[in-house]
C-alpha cells in the first residue's frame, strides 16, 4: 500500500468544506480573546423552543431511548404527511416518508439511491457547498448551471434545457435558496417542472429554509403541480431552520415509493433509525401551530432589511436583496480582492468572520449570514464599511 493508496479513490474528488477555514480561524482568534462579529452561521440564533426540549426530556425519562423503526415512527410520519398537505399541497402517505439525520442526510441518501457512477446531476450555481462534493461522493458528475444576478440567481427554464444531455439523471432545486435567498415563484417552477417531466429528469427539492420567507411572499413545492412531476420528485425539508433544532439531526423526505423503498434499505444498512428522542421532539415540533417559525420569520425579515440598508451604502458592495434564507450573497468584485483574501483580511484586520463566495461557486462573491443579534449586525457591518473604505 503506498501512502495515496490509503483512502479510497471515490474520497479523492471530495474538497474539504471551505466554511472551515475561516470558521476554524475566527474560532482561535475568539479563543485569543478577540472581538469576534460572527457573520457565518448557517443556522438560526435562537434557542430551540421549550415544548420541543420538554417533549425530548419526556421521551428520555419514560424510556424512549431504543432503536425505533428504521425510516421513523409512525407517529411522525404521519404528521408529516399532514405537513406535506397542509403547506405544500403535496400528497404523501407514510410509507412514502424516510425520516433520516438531518436534511443533509436526506439528500445524500436521495442521491445514494438514484445516481449511477457518471450520471450528470444540474446544480445551479451559486450552490450550497455540499451538493457538488455529496454527488462526487455517489460518483456521479455535477454540472453547474450558472446563474445571473439580474434575474436574482436563478435557473430560467432555457438555462436548464440547454444543460441537460443524454447523461442527465437529476436537477437540484433550492428554494430558498443557500447562498443567494432567491425564491422562484409558481410560474417559474411550472416552466421547470415542464422541462423535467420532457425529458424525464429527477428533481430534488431542497425546501429546508421554506418557513423563512419574505415579503409576504408564499412558498410553491415542485411535486404539488402534476402527477407526473410528483413522480419525478424527493421533496426534502427538515426542522433544523424552521424550529432552531440544526442539533437535534431530523430532516425528512417524502417521494415515490420505489425511491423511499431504496432509500430505506440504505438506511437500514448504514444509519438505521434517526435519533429516537429527537424524533418525539420533532413530532411535538410538528404538532405544534407555526407560531415559533412565524416569529422568526418576522424577526430575520427586520434584520435582513437593516443590512440591506447598511450594504446598500457601502462603496464598492452590490446584492440581490435576498427573499428567503437568512443570508446576503453580496458582489466584491469592485474591491480588486477574491472571495478568500476578502473573507481573511476582513477576519484577520477588523474581526469580522463571513465566508467566501468561492466555495459557493463565485469567487467574486461573499456570504454573510444575518443570524445574529441586531447588537452584532450593528457592530459588524460598521466594520465592513471601515475595511472598505480603508481599501
Ligand atoms: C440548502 C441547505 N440544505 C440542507 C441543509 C442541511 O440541513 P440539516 O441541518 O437539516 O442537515 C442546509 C444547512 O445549512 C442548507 O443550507
């Protein structure tokens, strides 16, 4: 064996995750006693509700604490399917549900189970960093379709046809979106929708941000339009941004029963179950009106504006005025700087930590997150204005 035989070939293609570099810095900057503004969080500020923690303190001291079935409990699969319906106008029955690890896990396993080795996998870009690295990972080929700012990042329907070929198994939809908060509207996805079910395209609808959504605008899932695009369709959603639960590890899927079948023996023989405590909060999460969602949903709309303010003042910054997510996907390319020396001089010279566009996919890009408290959105951003003027 010699030393690059050691890890296996299909790890070799994978790139690290590039939020480490600058998270793993500001870290040991923070531990030096600096003044951190920690602007690149990928997950909601606040506290997981109490029902939900007091649901899960139940579940332990009553002694739900073994394997449960491997796709989740009937109960929970149960609400979720009314959660399908009620907000998504999507009809799902239980035994078309896989609860699993987290929405990541839900993707991966999603793409386990449809992608053979070259299959091509349409991923817009910008992109979240891990679904070219989670298809490298399944041996598969991304193809990124990239997007414009002036139509708010995303896909138009001539952009995705004219990028699929005959290898073409899958087209991954965010809405909204990680980086850019794009959301697409009925009318959007109906055109998508039609190209898929043409020429017979997967699609995979990552809805995890769904409940954070702006301006009174509505959220439309993919598979609600036809049967045909349902059969096409894994719509993904979890509680981690909706409920502040990123630590609980819950995301669920619903799609066709051949998918969900395949799905499961993958789950059966790698993960077994989703955690069993965290999935009795979880059913207490969703038995729950949407009062917690609602209420940070308003509370991240009133920062979003106020940073859209700030950076709209700023020399040198453009964005797309994000309207979901909870993140600005902001334009550097006026600063004569790349995404990372932008990211680690701001880090290094006025301690503000946000991640570079490279790892999305835009090198002239940045992505700050504005799941912080106002306090910080103040300070941090009165120093982004002091390191561009001083550039
Ligand atoms: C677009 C997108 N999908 C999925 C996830 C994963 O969510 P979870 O924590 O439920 O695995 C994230 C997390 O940041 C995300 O940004």
């Amino acid at each position: 064996m010699t030393a690059s035989s050691r890890i296996a070939e299909r790890l070799k293609k994978v790139n690290p995750s590039s939020t480490l570099v600058i998270t793993s810095k500001a870290k040991k900057l923070k531990a030096e006693g600096k003044d951190i503004v920690n602007f690149a969080a990928g997950e909601p500020d606040f506290d997981t509700p109490d029902f939900i923690k007091e649901e899960a303190i139940r579940a332990i001291q009553s002694g739900f604490t073994k394997y449960t079935p491997t796709t989740g409990i009937p109960e929970l699969k149960k609400l979720i399917c009314e959660k399908f319906k009620k907000d998504n106008s999507v009809e799902y029955f239980p035994e078309q549900i896989v609860v699993s690890c987290g929405a990541k896990h839900s993707i991966y396993n999603t793409l386990l189970a449809l992608v053979n080795r070259g299959d091509e996998v349409l991923i817009p870009l910008p992109y979240w960093v891990s679904y070219p690295e989670m298809v490298n990972l399944c041996e598969g080929s991304p193809r990124f379709i990239k997007t414009r700012s002036d139509n708010n990042f995303k896909v138009t329907p001539g952009e995705l046809e004219s990028h699929i070929s005959a290898k073409t198994k899958l087209f991954i939809l965010n809405s909204p979106s990680n980086p850019t908060g794009c959301v697409y509207n009925k009318k959007e996805l109906e055109a998508i929708a039609k190209i898929c079910v043409e020429k017979k395209i997967f699609v995979i609808s990552d809805e995890i941000y769904e409940k954070l959504i702006y301006d009174g605008l509505t959220h439309v899932s993919i598979a609600s339009f036809s049967r045909d695009i349902y059969d096409l369709t894994v719509t993904i959603n979890g509680l981690s941004k909706s409920h502040s639960m990123t630590g609980w590890r819950i995301g669920y899927l619903g799609a066709p029963k051949d998918i969900v079948e395949a799905i499961s023996k993958l789950q059966d023989h790698s993960t077994s179950n989703p955690n069993s405590i965290a999935q009795k909060a979880a059913q207490a999460a969703l038995s729950a009106p949407d009062d917690f969602s609602k209420k940070i949903c308003a509370e991240f709309q009133k920062r979003r504006d106020y940073c859209a303010k700030r950076l709209g003042s700023m020399k040198k910054i453009t964005y797309v005025l994000p309207e979901g997510a909870f993140y600005i996907f902001f334009n550097i390319a006026k600063t004569g700087l790349d995404s990372g020396t932008f990211a680690s001089r701001l880090l290094d010279e006025l301690y503000v930590s946000l991640i570079p566009g490279n790892g999305f996919g835009m090198d002239d890009y940045c992505r700050m997150s504005f799941a912080t408290s106002h306090d910080q959105l103040e300070k941090g951003l009165d120093r982004i204005e002091q390191f561009l003027n001083k550039l």
